[in-house]
C-alpha cells in the first residue's frame, strides 16, 4: 500500500484490507478514514494522528505506536496481540471485542475508552489514565494499576483480585461496590471503602 505524505491530512480514505504490514508512519493525520480487515502487522507509528478512524478486524499484532492519537477510532474485533502503545492517546475509542493478548500499556490517555469485557489480566497500567473509562467484566487480575487515573471509570463486575489500586485516583468508581478480594489498596483507599460501607472514621 502507499503511504501517503506526511505533510498532508488524510481524510475520508479509505485502506480497508490494504497492506501495511512493517511499514513505518511518522507524523502523518488521518480523519474518518478506514483500515477495516488491513494488514497492519509490525506497523510502527510515532507522533500520528487517527481521529475517527475504523479498524475494525485489522491485524495489528505486534505493531508499535509511540506518541500517537487514536481518538474516537473503532477496533471492533481487531487484533492487538503483544501491540505497544507508549504514551499515546486513545480517547473515545471503541476496543470492546479487541484481541488483546500481551497488549503493553505504557502511560498515555485512554479516557472514555470502551474495554468492556476486555481480557487485562497481569497488565503494568501505572500511570495511565483511564477517566470515565468502561471496565465493566473486564479482568484486571494482578494489574499493576498504582498512580492511574481511575476517575468515574465504570468497574461494575471487573475481576480484580490481585491488582495494585495504590496511589491510584478512584473518585467516583464506588469502590465498596466492588469485590475487592485480594486488592492492594493504600489507606486513603481503605478509608474510602470504609465510609462508602457506613461506618465512622473517628
């Protein structure tokens, strides 16, 4: 497939089942454009920008992406097996159904984002922030989740037996509605669990 220039925005393409397997895109822009069923094995991105994009059933396994905005795009059934994103931003996007086996999380902004379901389990999410996000079932076992931004994220029924919540911000996630089995927790967490529960911190 030809990569289009960097200098310009991409808008309304369409590269549905196109080849991108290995390439290489730096700084390049693409709006409401299309990557369904694309080839995207090993495709490395650094500093760009999809907004309102579809890639649903792609192939992303392995794919690295650096800095990179992924903002309000679909991953409907795509897979993201061992994919890296490292400080990117994921807002708005749709990942419910995405493979996402030895996925790497590192940093970044996946507020809003759906990972309804989504299978997390063992996952280094320190530091990410994840406000407002759907987490609902998803299976967050073991996940290092210290410093996140769980702010009104919606957890209802996550598995977490295991994770690490310290220092993590957990405003609105109604902690003592949740099974927190075997979860680390810091005080200012504890005690948070305890009023939602009733009882009186003296």
């Amino acid at each position: 497939m030809t990569v289009p220039d960097a200098a310009a925005l991409v808008d309304r393409a369409s590269f549905d089942e196109g080849d991108l397997t290995g390439e290489r895109l730096e700084r390049q822009r693409f709006s409401h454009c299309t990557f369904r069923a694309a080839a995207a094995v090993e495709l490395t991105t650094q500093g760009c920008v999809f907004d309102r994009c579809d890639f649903s059933v792609a192939d992303l396994s392995g794919s690295s992406h650096t800095s990179s905005a992924f903002t309000n795009c679909r991953f409907d059934m795509a897979n993201l097996s061992t994919a890296r994103f490292i400080e990117c931003k994921l807002t708005g996007s749709e990942l419910a159904g995405a493979k996402l086996l030895g996925v790497d999380i590192s940093g970044g902004d996946w507020s809003l984002v759906n990972l309804r379901g989504a299978l997390l389990s063992g996952r280094d999410l320190r530091g990410v922030r994840l406000r407002g996000a759907e987490l609902v079932e998803a299976d967050l076992r073991s996940c290092d989740l210290r410093t996140a931004d769980l702010t009104d994220a919606r957890l209802h029924n996550a598995q977490l037996k295991g994770a690490d919540l310290r220092g993590a911000i957990v405003d609105g996630t109604a902690l003592q509605t949740l099974d927190l089995h075997g979860v680390h927790l810091d005080l200012a967490q504890a005690v948070l669990v305890a009023k939602g529960l009733g009882a009186l911190i003296d």
